[in-house]
C-alpha cells in the first residue's frame, strides 16, 4: 500500500534505508507516494554526476521520463534551473512557462502539463540533483505544500547518500553511479513487462510497483529478479 501521510512516507524510506535497500528503488517509491500526497500528475529526478553533465535518476511516467531526459540534452529547464541555482523553482501556465524556457515549455505544455515545481536536492555545500513535479492544471502551492516538497527532495537525498564521507567528491559520485545503475535495471524490466504483458510504459512501471509491494522487496531487485527469470527461461 501507498503511504497516504508524509509522515507514513518518512518511514518508510527510512526503514528502506536502515534495511540497505538501493538508493534509485527507495527514490522511486518517495515520487509514487510524493505525487499522491501533492496531487501531481507525475514527476522525475535528474541528478550531476561529476562533470559529465545531468542523468535521469527516477521517473513515475514516461511521460516524465520524456522531459526529464530533454532537459538534461538541452540542459535548459526547471530542474536544470534548481540545480544551478539551489532554489526551488515553480511555473504555472503556456504564457510563463514557453517564456521561461521557450523549447522545454512548449514540450512541457504538449504533453498536457500545465505547471512545475522543482526542488534542490542538497547535499552538505552541493547540489546533486533536483526533483521535478509536474501538473495538468495550474494551481497555487501553499508553504505547506511547497515544504513538504522541499522535504521529499531532502529524503531522497539522504536516501541516495545514506553514509559516504560527506566532503568526499569520489564516494559521492560513487553512491550517484549506483543509483544510476538501479534506475537502468528498473528500466529494463519495464520494458521487458510492456512487451510480454503488451503494457504501456506507464502501467509496466504500476506492475513493477505492485510487485514490490505485495513481496515487500525493493523496486530494483524485482526488476532485477525478472530480468534474471528471463535470461534462465532461455
């Protein structure tokens, strides 16, 4: 079951993370119970790696996935901005967001999202990545709402880093590579599931998280397990 509170949510990540579950399946699962405490359409997490420019972290919909990994091409957007900047970043509406970021806004807005919230993931002096929310109609956040994104940024941090020394660059890129790797697996078995199951992306990744859930293990080792289940089969 999804957490309905924040505060379920908190617990959970982290008892995930005092059980050593992987850092890209605990993120995934803080942006499903994130979008349901928020009312947001979907959402994504681009993270810096180093120098070698922006990554896709996690995405609740290949919708997401989408902008997410236009961003980090064109490296102009909302999560882009939040990660330079270490602010949080919101837009609402055709006229701000195309004037904002002319090519990102109009991909955005044809996709049938009407509004952004970004928020910085921080890390001690360091911004590595930031986590993107997106809705179909514009609406205005409260400081509650907009905290408690703040907050589901700040966990996923924590989640990501869990214990490398906190001033060392190579640890934490690291940590970051790790997530990364976990994000690839989940990636693959949502495809491997459209294609078996004949899915959309979308509902690949609803399989995979019903999965976890109802064998109470993390989002990548089920990946993990039904890739594995194919390759054994062959």
């Amino acid at each position: 079951m999804r957490s309905t509170t924040s505060g379920g949510a908190f617990a959970a990540a982290s008892a995930a993370m005092i059980q050593g579950v992987d850092g890209a399946s605990t993120v995934h699962m803080l942006l499903v119970d994130c979008l349901g405490l928020l009312g947001a359409e979907t959402a994504g997490v681009l993270v810096r790696v180093g120098e070698q420019g922006l990554e896709l972290l996690a995405a609740t919909s290949h919708k997401a996935l989408d902008l997410e990994l236009y961003q980090a091409q064109v490296l102009n957007g909302p999560c882009v901005e939040t990660i330079e900047s270490g602010k949080s970043v919101i837009a609402a509406g055709q006229a701000e967001l195309r004037g904002r970021w002319p090519d990102f806004g109009h991909a955005m807005t044809a996709a049938g999202l009407e509004m952004v919230h970004a928020s910085p993931m921080r890390w001690h002096e360091r911004v590595l990545g930031g986590l993107n929310l997106f809705w179909t109609t514009a609406r205005t956040l409260t400081k509650e709402e907009r905290d408690l994104a703040q907050a589901f940024a700040d966990i996923s941090t924590l989640a990501l880093m869990q214990s490398p020394t906190a001033e060392d660059p190579t640890a934490i890129a690291d940590k970051l590579r790790a997530a990364l790797q976990g994000r690839v697996v989940i990636e693959r078995a949502k495809g491997l599931l459209a294609h078996t199951e004949n899915l959309d992306m979308d509902k690949a990744f609803e399989r995979l998280l019903n999965l976890s859930e109802q064998s109470e293990r993390p989002l990548a080792q089920v990946a993990q397990n039904l890739l594995d289940e194919i390759v054994m089969r062959r």
